[in-house]
C-alpha cells in the first residue's frame, strides 16, 4: 500500500494533476447524483488550489469576498499555512478557518 503525498509535499505540476483528477471524479459523481461524493471532491480541490497560492499575499485585518458566495465578506485575524482564520462579516461573527483558495482579491 502506497503512502499517499500531502498537498504540501507536491510540485506545482503534481498539484495540478491532482486538481484535474478531483474535478474529474467531482464530475462524475455530480452526473451520478452521488451528492455528498461531489462535495467532498469539490473541498479536496478547493484545499489543492490552495497550495498553488502564495499565503504571504493575504494579510491579517484585509477583507476579502468568498469565492462562490457574492455579497459574502471574509475578514482575515491571522494566518496559518495556507488557512485564513478569522470570521464572516455578515454572519454570527464565530471564527472560522477557510483555505486561501476561497478568497477573492
């Protein structure tokens, strides 16, 4: 049984692969009415793209939209890895942590 990489350990190119192959089976799952398969592919994606990023180039106390949520505001505490945590600007303001993917500049 192979050892699976982390995100963290893979090349750009790897990344890329495995982005491609998560929307692939998010895809089929999706065309297979497999709901909770297709989310789960979807937030494995999401994670994925996320190690494409640069955290430097998100700051504490910014404020950004989250992708897929218009009119949804995302103001970042602080930063660790590749996750903002912090809380939803229009939302019960509990802490939250959210891969940088899911933020838009």
């Amino acid at each position: 049984m192979s050892q699976e990489k982390r995100y963290s350990e893979m090349s750009q190119y790897e990344l890329q692969q495995e982005i491609s192959k998560l929307n692939e089976k998010a895809r089929k799952a999706e065309q297979m009415g497999m709901v909770n398969e297709f989310a789960v592919m979807e937030r494995k994606a999401v994670m994925a793209r996320s190690y494409l990023l640069n955290p430097d180039d998100y700051k504490a106390g910014e404020i950004y939209e989250l992708e897929g949520d218009p009119g949804t505001y995302f103001k970042i505490d602080y930063m660790n890895g590749v996750f903002a945590w912090g809380f939803r600007l229009n939302g019960d303001k509990a802490e939250e942590a959210i891969p940088i993917s899911m933020l838009k500049k």
